[in-house]
C-alpha cells in the first residue's frame, strides 16, 4: 500500500469514528444526558 493510500484510509477510519461520536452525542442530549454528551464532543 502506497502512503498517499495508507493516509486515505486512516482519514476514513478516524472520520468513521467521529461520526460515531457525534451520534451518541446527538443520542445522549435527546435522553437528556448533556455532560454524558461532552465526553463525546
């Protein structure tokens, strides 16, 4: 695997976890747990 395709993939497996965050925060405010939702932020 080249570094320009190495770099590609990191970039995707850290934006797919950022997502994840950002559902569990959005997940976590409408249960009413704002401090819970910061961790994820």
């Amino acid at each position: 695997m080249s570094p320009r395709e190495t770099l590609v993939k990191e970039t995707r497996e850290w934006l797919e976890h950022a997502r994840s965050d950002l559902d569990a925060c959005a997940a976590l405010i409408a249960a009413g747990l704002p401090a819970e939702a910061l961790f994820h932020a």
